[in-house]
C-alpha cells in the first residue's frame, strides 16, 4: 500500500489534478488584479476594473436580475423540494421508487433538451418570456438537486425521536415544526444555497426563456467574452466565484457542525 | 438557533408527565399508543405534499417533452414559422442526411473522449486521496468539490485567459523553447475537450473516491504483501475496486457531457459547435422548430441509451 502511496505517477497527478481545478481560478482573480489592458503580462496591482465593473449600468442592473431570479428560485426550489421530501420519506416502497423516478429523470435530461422543450409549450401558449418563465425552468431543474440534497439530510435523520414526541401526544403538525423541520434545518439551508448558486450561473434555461429584454448576469458575460476578453469580465469573475466558494464553505461547515460526525461528506452530497 | 432534538423531547417528556425525563420511556410507551403514533401518518392529508411535485414535473417537464415528440413529428414551415402537425418522420430522416450528422456524430466522439480523459486523471487523483490520513483526506475532497461549486461559467472562461494566444499558456512553452509560434489552442475541439474534462472532473474523482474508500484496507496491504506492485496494483486491485465508482462517474460525466451548450459556445468560438448547440440554433436562430424538436428527441434518445448501458454495467457488480 505504501509502496503505490508513494508510487511518483499517482502522487503527481493527485497534485497537479488538485492543482489543475484551482489553477483557472487564482488566474481569473490575478487577471482581475491585473493593471495590463492587454492581460499578457503583469502589469501591476490594481482595482480599477472592479470600479469599472462597478460603474458599467448594464452589469449592475444584470447582477439584481440575477439576484431577484436566483433568489425566486431558491425559495421555489426548497418549497417543493421539503414538501417532496416530507412525503417520501413515509411513503411506501413504490412509493419512494416512484419519487425517485421523478427527481432523477429531471437531473439526467440533457438541459437543453429541457430548455428548448418549455420554450415550445410557452411560446405555444403566447407566454411573455421573462423573468416568470426563466424562474419555472430554473426551479424544474434546480428543485431536483434541492431534493437530492434534503433526501441526504433525511436519510441521517432516525425517526425514533419523531415517535416519541407523538406517543408523548404532539400532534403531526407540532412534531413537523418542533422537531423534523429543525432536524432538517441545515439540509434545507444547503439545498436553498445550492439552488441559489445554480439558478445565479444558469446560462442554458436562461438563454431560452428569460426572452430579449431580461438580462441575467451569466447572459451578459456570455455577451461581452463572445466579442473579447476584457478585465472587467475577470473583476466579474473573481467577485462571483469568491463570494460562491465562501458560500460553499459556510454550507459545508453548517452541515458538518450540525451532523457532528454523523455521515460522511459524501453522504451529505447524497452520493 | 438550532435546538437539539433530543432536548426537545426531554421538555415534552418534563412536560407531559411527571417524570425525571428519560427519553428511553418514551421508547417504551411506544406500543400502548399505536393509534397517536398513526396519526404521524395521516393517510390521506398527507399525499398532499406531494402535489407541488407532481405539478411541477408534469405542467413543466413531462408536458413540454410530450410537446417535443409532438413537434418533430411535425413540421414547420420556414416561410411562415409556423407548425404543422402530422405524423411524419421526415425530420428524423432528413436529420440523417443532413450535414448536421457529421457534427453530431464529432460531438458525440468529444464527448467520450472527454469521460474517458477524466477516468484516467481521476482514478490516481481519487486513489492518492484515499490513500492519505483521515484529516487530509476531507482538506483534499475540499480542494476538489469547491472549485465544482463555484460559477461554471466562469471557470470555463478562466480558459481563454490561460489558452488565448499571447496567454501564460503560451508564454511558458515560449519559455521553455517548446513553442515557437503562437500557441492556437482556442476555439478547437482541443479546448472544448479541455473544458469539459475540467468542468465534470470532480463529478468522475468523487464516486471513484467513495468506491476505494468503502473497500477494505487490508486488500492493498495483502495485495502489496503477495508482491503486487506499481501498475499490476493499479490493474489488479484499484481499478476493480472502483469500478462502481468509474461507472457511475461515466453517467456523471458523460450526461452533462453529451448535452453540453456552455463550453462550446465560450472555448469553440462558434466555430466547433456541439450537439446542444446545433439543437439551440435550430429554436432560435433558424426557427426550424419541428427540425430542432427531432434533434431534441434523439439527444434524449443517446442519453436514455447511455442510462441503459450503464443498468446493464452495473448488474454483475451489486449482489
């Protein structure tokens, strides 16, 4: 064991693969940095394309769309994905596979194929496209990793302590809100966020749906880097990964606190 | 905040009897209040929370499929826009003929291409953290699931700055006299495979690394001990072993992988366009709706495909 532990080809492409998924990013945030207009070489430290991105009307106006949408869906996504998971988790066998069925044949449809399919209905029906149909395809898709994600918690949950509160002559309703909701608490945190963060990057549903005049975020970068690269891209870039990476982390602590060692990471992530 | 749930019942069990409170008790009235403990279940009220579900998937998933198939047995005139409904396959045969087959057939071969480059990079990457101690393991797993959980979009674009001729990239090979030169690796199949290896790379190392770390330790020390060394190891033990982890990393990856939209249009510069693409043009920019319906169905069809194979796949593997 110790002898393909130290094996030199497994040990160098387990550092560089590491390295190889944090490499684009410290060169986004560096590029950001970066006083050289042309980005070839370094051209010292600046701020001035966030103060520009900053100012651009365009960028701010696509961030509170962004925002507005992102957050729409999260609570969209979380309603129907706790209100899913309330109901399979004491349902029959059939019960769960059916469920299951349904949650999984939203994640392994190609989005596009998603995408394009409730443009064809919407436009049939003569449906403004905007802000309303974006967030519908965003919660179809989003609302299913919610679900995956909550199905985790709900699965580390034993069922013993919601028992013992009915035999104690809590009714359903007040064992829901003082014990498996605060149980699933940090589940339903995780899959709001998840949810926030993969409606806020979404390009593919938005692109068919948000219609000409709604602008999201990842739609006017996909704008901007069709024609050319430019810093304020890279200052747009290093503001939305470092403040989704904090997020990441701060779900992962919570998670991780709230469990305290109950289920492995890969538990959490419902692999 | 977050009150612990055992607490909560110590209250009630304070609460309702008179008791010092030990929640064991509460374990053993169990069988003398059946009918409360029924009521958890609430038989029929209770379907109701699976209604936000059921609407949301049929009204906005199963509808607009069943609206797709419809579509590309249709068909639409370019003149008008309009679509007509009929029972032809006209679009699936003339999707055969049409020059779109050979870029479809392309894209399909990236796309494996892809999966297959991430098996080979991540099954050392999820060997070498397995491998390490507890601790450094999480910091490991960490330092590869976040970058997933940040913009996809803008990690695919961090590429041009790396790949754009003029770029590090470049300059660095310049450096090291393996260029002469410009470096012309953006907008190529090349850079789109490059892409979507880094995009899915996390979704192949996780499943792979849940495999090795369910297997038992001991097996690589006696493997090691009966002379097992280097790539017969590799060969031998670690590849079996993670082989429900390298299966089910395919499906992770090759799905995403098969229908991708995003990387070609940013690293293929519109001119390495893939299945999702040509798909995408055919709704918004030719307007051929029943042409790019059929088109739909038949990425539906390659991804149901690949569910199957991997049914199959997995069958002698779980007992």
């Amino acid at each position: 064991m110790t002898l393909l532990r130290r094996h030199p080809v497994v040990c160098v492409v387990g550092v560089l693969g590491i390295a190889f998924m944090w490499l684009p990013i410290l060169v986004v945030v560096l590029n950001s940095l970066n006083g050289d207009v042309y980005l070839v070489q370094w051209g010292g430290l600046t701020l001035r394309w966030f103060r520009q991105a900053a100012a651009d009307q365009q960028v701010i106006s696509a961030i509170v769309t962004s925002l507005e949408m992102a957050l729409t869906t999260a609570v969209l996504s979380v309603f129907v994905a706790l209100t899913g998971v309330l109901w399979w988790r004491k349902a029959s066998r059939r019960g769960r596979q059916f469920f299951n069925a349904l949650v999984y044949a939203r994640l392994v449809l190609p989005e596009v194929v998603l995408a394009t399919s409730l443009f064809l209905v919407l436009t049939r029906l003569e449906l403004p496209l905007g802000m309303v149909t974006a967030v519908i395809g965003h919660t179809v898709w989003d609302s299913a990793f919610a679900t995956v994600i909550l199905q985790a918690r709900a699965r580390l949950l034993s069922e013993e302590i919601e028992e013992a509160g009915a035999d104690l002559g809590a009714s359903p309703i007040s064992v829901l809100f003082t014990v498996t909701l605060p149980s699933l608490a940090p589940g339903i945190l995780a899959a709001g966020v998840l949810a926030f963060s993969l409606s806020f990057d979404d390009v593919v549903t938005s692109f068919f749906l948000s219609g000409s005049r709604l602008t999201t975020l990842p739609l006017l970068v996909m704008g901007f880097i069709r024609f050319r690269v430019t810093p304020e891209v890279n200052a747009i870039g290093a503001l939305v990964t470092s403040s989704m990476i904090a997020s990441t982390l701060f779900v992962l602590w919570l998670v991780g606190r709230s469990s305290r060692g109950r289920g492995s990471l890969a538990q959490h992530l419902g692999l | 905040m977050r009150q612990e749930p055992r607490l909560v019942v110590r209250e009630w069990v304070q609460g309702v009897t008179t008791d010092t409170g030990d929640s064991r008790l509460a374990r053993g009235r169990k069988i003398t209040t059946r009918s409360q403990h029924e009521a958890l279940r609430l038989p029929s009220a209770r379907h109701l929370l699976l209604v936000p579900t059921l609407l949301l998937v049929g009204l906005f998933f199963l509808v607009p499929l069943a609206f797709t198939a419809i579509y590309s047995l249709g068909t639409t005139s370019l003149v008008t826009f309009e679509t007509h409904f009929g029972w032809t396959l006209l679009n699936y045969r003339s999707l055969a003929d049409s020059l779109y087959v050979g870029t479809i057939l392309r894209s399909l071969v990236l796309s494996a291409a892809a999966t297959l480059a991430c098996v080979l990079i991540a099954l050392p990457m999820a060997f070498f953290i397995a491998q390490q101690r507890r601790a450094l393991q999480t910091i490991l797993l960490l330092a590869v699931i976040v970058p997933f959980w940040t913009s996809f979009l803008i990690r695919i674009y961090a590429w041009i700055n790396i790949l754009q001729n003029g770029g590090p990239l470049q300059s660095i090979l310049q450096h090291m006299g393996l260029l002469d030169g410009p470096l012309n690796l953006l907008y190529t199949p090349f850079s789109i495979g490059l892409g979507i290896v880094y995009g899915y790379l996390p979704l192949m190392v996780l499943p792979i690394y849940v495999a090795l770390e369910r297997a038992d330790p001991h097996v690589f020390e006696a493997a090691a001990d009966l002379g097992s060394r280097g790539w017969s190891l590799m060969w031998n033990i670690v590849v079996p072993l993670s082989k429900p982890g390298i299966i089910a990393g395919c499906i992770l990856v090759g799905i995403p992988a098969t229908g991708e939209f995003v990387t070609p249009a940013i690293l293929g510069g519109g001119k390495t366009l893939m299945f999702g693409n040509v798909i995408g043009s055919q709704f918004l920019e030719v307007g051929n709706l029943a042409f790019g319906s059929a088109m739909a169905m038949c990425l539906f069809a390659v991804v149901l495909a690949l569910l199957v194979v991997q049914a199959f796949a997995h069958r002698p593997g779980e007992t």
